[in-house]
C-alpha cells in the first residue's frame, strides 16, 4: 500500500483544506504533498510522508470538528446514506439558530416594542432579560458550534483564519452587549457554510451522474452450463462472455463477438449520435446499447475500463489547483492578518486619543474581524474549477487539473498533427506503380510483408488492400524500423526496404534511377498523397500511393481558432507536397512538413520561445515528446488509447475536431467567472470596510453582505454546469 485515504466528512471549502494541513502539520514530514479532492471530500496521505499510523491521523483530524474515515470502509457502509446526522447536521443546527433568535425577537419585542429591537436600539439590547440572553447564547452556540474546535486549533498554532475570527468577533459583541448581532452573526455565517456545502455538492452531482452510467451488475454466460448469470462487475474476469440486451448500459469494456448495434457513447465522449458496431468492434463501459442483443468478451476488468481511468482522473485533477486557487490562498494569507491588525488599532487607537468609548471602537474593530473573513473570495475559485471540470468531463474532455483548465486561455498558438488530427487517420490506398520489371501485385506483395506487424495508419491501408485482393503475402524477417525514414526486412532472401523521400534519396545513388518516377510522384504530392517507396538495395521497385481525407470540420475550426486570436500551425512527416495541399486548403499560418519525432518536438520548442503559451495536438502516442513539451497536450481520440489518457494534459475522448475551440471558449468563460467573483467579492469587502471607519456597518450587516457575496459567487460559478457543446 503505498498511500492513506481517508473520507473526510465535513470537507467543503478551501478553507478547511487550510484546517487539516494545519492540523495535520505534526503528524506529516511535508503537508504540501498532501492531495485534497475536495469534491469526493477524499484525503489521500503518501506514507512516506507519514509519521503516525492511520488511527492516530483519523483522532487528530478529529479534533477539528471533522470526520475522517477509511475510504474502503466508507464505500462498504455507504456512510452517507446510513448516517442521517452528518448529513444533514448543519441545516438542523442553522434551523435551530434561526429559531431562537425569533423566539428571542418576540420576547423582547413584547417588550421594548418589536421595531426598536429590529433596528438594535441601545436599550433593547443592555436591557435584555437573563432569559433572553440564554436564549441568544444558545443560538450562537446552535449556529456556529462546529466552529470551535477549529477555531481553538487556529489559536494554538497562531495561525488565524475565519473560523477563529468569527468566534471572537461573537464573543466579543456578547461581552459588549450585543447579543443580537452575536447570534445573527453565527446564523448567517452557518448559513454562508450551507452556501458552501451546497454547492460543491452540486458540482459533485455533475461527477456523480457520470457514476449513474455504470450498472453494478452484467448479465455473464456460466462457462459450464451456458446460462446466463447476473454478477457485480467487480467479481468479473477477462475473457467472460456478456450478454447486453437492447436499452442496456454496458457493464465493462468488452469485444463483440456475436451480434450488431448502434451504441450511445455520448457519456464517454460527448457524441451525440450513435455508433454503429459490428463483431470484433470495442464497446466501452458506461455507454449505452440502443438496438440488437450483442454477445461480448470482456477485455478490462471493472478498475481498468476507460470509463474508471476518466472517473479517476477527474477525481485526481482536484489535488492540481489552479493559479488562481493557489493566488487567492496567498492573497488570504496576507489579507486576513492585515485586517486583524486593522481591527486591533481601531479597538484601541481611538479611546485612547479620548475620540469615543471603549464599546463603541471595540464594536467597529469587531466589524472589521467579521470583514477580514474571506468566505466569498476562498469560494470563489475551487467552485468554478470544479464545475468547469465537471462540464468538460461530462462533454467529452478530460482535463487532468484546474490549471490546465485556465491555461487554454492565454494559448496564443495551437499546433496541430495531420494524420487523426486534421485527417480523418483512415488514409486509402490509391495508385500502385511498379517499376523496373517488378508487376503492381509483386509490389503490393512486398510492401504487405513489411508492414505486416504495424499499426500505422499507412499499413493499415496497404494491408487492407491486400485482402481485398486475397494476396498470400511471404513473411519478412530481420524487420526493423528505420526511426523516421521507414521499414527494411529480408523476404525470401532478399532485402527489401519501403519508406519516404528521405530513404529513397538514401537507397537510390543513379539518377537514371530517380527520374523514372519524379514527375509524377511530384504530382501526386501536390495533389495531397502521401506516398511509400519500394526498393531492393539500390534498385528501385516502385511506390504506392495513399490519401487520407480532411476532416469536414477541420477547415471551419481553423477559422474559428484564428477568429479567436490563436496561431495555427501544421506539424506532420509527410511530404511537403501533401503537407502544403492539406494546409493551405485549412489556411493554416504555417506548415512544416517531413518532420521526424524529434524535428516536431525542436519546433514546438522553439514555437515556445516565441509565443511563451502555446497547445500541440497529436494522437498522444507517436507525438508524445511533442506534447510534453508544449505547455498543453491535447490527445485526440483517446477513447482507443489508455497511454493517451496517461500522458495528455487534456485528452479529447472522441475525434470531434471541434471540441478544440469549444475547450478553449470554456476556458475563457471559466477564467472570466472566476475573475467576476474575485473582483465582486473584493469590491464587497472594501465597501464594507469604508462603511465600517465611517461607522456606517453593523456585525449582522458585514457577515449578511459576505453571505450574499458567498451566494452570488457560488451562482455565478454553477452556471458552468449548463455550458453545452453544440457540434455544427
């Protein structure tokens, strides 16, 4: 076992990551390799951070006022459903608050007269019966009890943070005779931690009605008997036969082996029509079987479907925070003991100059604690990542943390692959030419043998040409790969070699040799082909001919990345002359061609340098290099490829093209939320604090204006989930 995990119940905000690492500074060598998923409220501990055992860590997290639990335990009782209380504990506890804070208002509303207590008059509040202030006491205490053990924690580590505030600034209004505000303070910051709590639960239901697609259990064929068995999917194995009945959703990733249908993939990529699958197609977990019985064999287990790999990712994004996150927690550590400091001058400065009582400044400093609470600027970010996550997941997008969510904003070039990029990666083959004695079958033959064992688009097109000509290929030997260049191989004692321009000017010496297919290979790469030359030694054989169709949507989204303000370049090892053709019928900026591996991954360097902010899109497979190395990588397509999924910051789970500029006009609409909500919350908390020096502010008004600021944010940020992606 390599890591703790815990549930921690009671987990919501920023603010109490900021609690835990605190609390757990003693217990860990390091808290900043702590990982936080706040929205599954999921705690993960590296061991070898660890200095406690698991049961201590759970006791001190415990004196925070929060609930740690086993993770495996968790998911076997079903905490949450079992135990009403911790559900639902705060919104009893904010009720009950609320409560007797009316009972109060009417008692001393009979009284003094109910509208001098609404406006706090001096003597509503200093005459107050004992009654009554045991009364406010207990509100208090019911809307802000869970706060204390943080709060005395803060205290004892010297490090001040809202929790702590608000408890003085309660105590204090009760010591000064404001018992009103005391209560009224706590109620409505219980009610700005509700805000909270609702609303990483809403962005977790987002997560959750992705969960809602996978079924528990599969309809398996018995081995033995041949009857069909239902089985929890996580008892299943590879290799065992599925039955999956129309309407059904696919338990696991499986092959068909027996039967034809449309499958809704939309959960998984975003598609929104579905996919027709014929025998020895994959299906994936999580998608939907719209039509036809289908006999399946299952090829990954439950934890390793493609389905679990993007459930875990977007789980694991949430330990990778946003610039933004990591600058408002700085800005928060500054701003708060700034206003402490504020508070304590107020309270003391001016009595002391004889410029007013003691009550009456300690009340203003107490107003300005309960301004130096940031409630709404911590809010204001990890809601917009999470629900901008959420949203991307749910179209077909994984984004492997908010960072990488913010950052396709400030892209000022894309660099595209052509073949599965910009091309559809199905190329056809399209003219044999053989040369030199050799007939267009011998070619076919030979080129067929060495590409026997490859899976590059190119071969796959040679290859299915000769089965549709029913060719008995030889089998090659000593094949090997010629890194950017092409293949060589002995077939039946000769060697043969079959590649690019580069290989052939490296085979071929005479000239004679050359000019026999010049002009016309010019040609055909002006006309966009991609061409494979043959050769034995330094004899020519002939070449083959291959053209991969443009993408319908690849010219449209071009022109809306340029209408964006985005840079677009080519990047492909094919030929200049196909590379020119595909490229100036997109109107790419600009194109380069004839690349290997490491010429694509110098360009993206050097394009880098010049333009700092730039993306590269490939498979994320051949063009891995490439993509680490720009400040984002794209995988298109990485429904079919787990290494795509692994190493990608942003993986496309289809080949819809025009999730690129969607991804990027997310990326501005969640970085202009989040800025809103900065900026708002920033501008309510300097009014408040030009109201207070004027006297102007009251305790329940500050913490009212943070709880609304709260709300607004937290709506301003779920907007969001309602981002759709329309495809044209």
């Amino acid at each position: 076992m390599e890591n703790y995990v815990l549930k921690i119940i009671g987990m919501d905000c920023a603010e109490e990551i900021a609690v835990l690492k605190l609390a757990l500074k003693r217990e860990v060598s390091n808290t900043e390799l702590l990982q936080f998923d706040l929205l599954n409220g999921k705690l993960i501990i590296p061991i070898n951070v660890v200095e406690s055992n698991k049961p201590a860590l759970i006791k001190v997290i415990a004196r925070t006022g929060m609930k740690a639990i086993d993770w495996n335990e968790y998911i076997k009782k079903n905490f949450e459903k079992s135990s009403w209380w911790q559900r639902y504990y705060r919104l009893v506890s904010t009720l009950s608050s609320a409560l007797f804070i009316v009972i109060a208002y009417f008692i001393n509303g009979w009284q003094y007269g109910f509208f001098s207590v609404l406006l706090n008059h001096s003597q509503a509040e200093t005459s107050l019966t004992l009654f009554s202030r045991i009364i406010l006491t207990i509100a208090a205490i019911s809307g802000g009890w869970f706060i204390v053990p943080k709060a005395i924690l803060a205290a004892k580590r010297l490090r001040p943070d809202i929790n702590l505030l608000m408890l003085i600034a309660v105590i204090g209004a009760m010591l000064i005779d404001k018992w009103f505000e005391a209560a009224t303070v706590t109620f409505l910051f219980s009610v700005a931690l509700l805000l909270e709590s609702w609303s990483v639960a809403r962005a977790r239901n987002a997560i959750q009605a992705l969960l809602s697609a996978m079924p528990n259990t599969a309809h398996t064929v018995c081995i033995h008997h041949g009857e069909i068995e239902d089985k929890p999917i996580d008892e299943i194995q590879l290799g065992t036969t599925l039955i999956i009945r129309p309407g059904e959703k696919i338990p696991l990733d499986a092959v068909i082996t027996k039967g034809t249908t449309h499958v809704n993939q939309a959960p998984i990529t975003g598609e929104s029509l579905p996919v027709f699958k014929k025998e020895q197609d994959l299906v994936y977990a999580g998608t939907l079987n719209d039509e036809g019985v289908i006999e399946c064999q299952v090829v990954k287990t439950a934890e390793h479907t493609i389905f679990a790999q993007i459930i875990k990712k977007v789980e694991e994004a949430q330990a990778y925070r946003a610039r933004s996150e990591q600058w408002v927690e700085k800005f928060a550590k500054i701003y708060t003991p700034i206003m402490i400091l504020i508070a304590v001058l107020i309270m003391i400065v001016p009595p002391l100059f004889s410029l007013g009582s003691w009550s009456q400044w300690i009340y203003e400093g107490l107003v300005i604690l309960v301004i130096a609470c940031p409630c709404a600027l911590v809010i204001s970010t990890p809601v917009s990542i999470v629900a901008g996550l959420s949203t991307a997941a749910r179209t077909g997008i994984l984004i492997k943390g908010g960072n990488y969510l913010e950052l396709p904003a400030a892209l000022r070039l894309i660099a595209l692959d052509k073949t599965g990029t910009i091309t559809v990666g199905k190329p056809v083959l399209q003219v044999i030419r053989a040369v030199n004695d050799f007939t267009n079958q011998e070619l076919l033959r030979i080129a067929g043998s060495l590409e026997a064992q490859s899976d590059h688009p190119l071969a796959k097109a040679i290859k299915q040409q000769v089965f549709a000509q029913q060719l008995v290929i030889p089998a090659a030997k000593e094949v090997k790969e010629i890194k950017g260049k092409g293949i060589e191989g002995v077939i039946e004692g000769k060697r043969y070699w079959l590649g690019s321009h580069r290989l052939l000017h490296e085979r071929i010496i005479e000239k004679t040799e050359l000019s026999k297919v010049h002009d016309y290979v010019m040609q055909l790469e002006d006309e966009g082909h991609s061409l494979l030359i043959a050769g034995i030694e330094n004899k020519l054989c002939g070449f083959i001919s291959v053209a991969d169709q443009i993408r319908k949507e690849s010219p449209e989204v071009i022109k809306e990345l340029k209408s964006l303000g985005l840079k677009t370049v080519l990047l492909t090892g094919d030929n200049k002359g196909t590379a020119q053709a595909i490229g100036k019928f997109c109107k790419f900026d600009a194109i380069y061609s004839e690349l290997l591996p490491e010429d694509k991954l110098n360009q993206i360097v050097n394009l880098e340098k010049k333009y700092k902010k730039i993306a590269m899109v490939g498979d994320g497979i051949n063009d891995a290099p490439a993509l680490a190395a720009a400040s984002i990588g794209i995988a298109m397509g990485a429904i079919g490829a787990d290494i795509a999924i692994e190493t990608a910051d942003i993986a496309l789970m289809s080949d819809d093209l025009t999730k690129i500029p969607w991804l990027i006009r997310h990326s501005k609409r969640t970085l202009t939320i989040i800025k809103q909500n900065i900026s708002f919350a920033l501008i309510v908390k300097a009014i408040f604090i030009t109201l207070a020096f004027t006297k102007l502010a009251s305790l329940w008004l500050a913490i009212a204006a943070d709880t609304g600021a709260s709300l607004i944010v937290v709506t301003n940020s779920l907007r969001l989930l309602k981002t759709k992606h329309n495809p044209p």
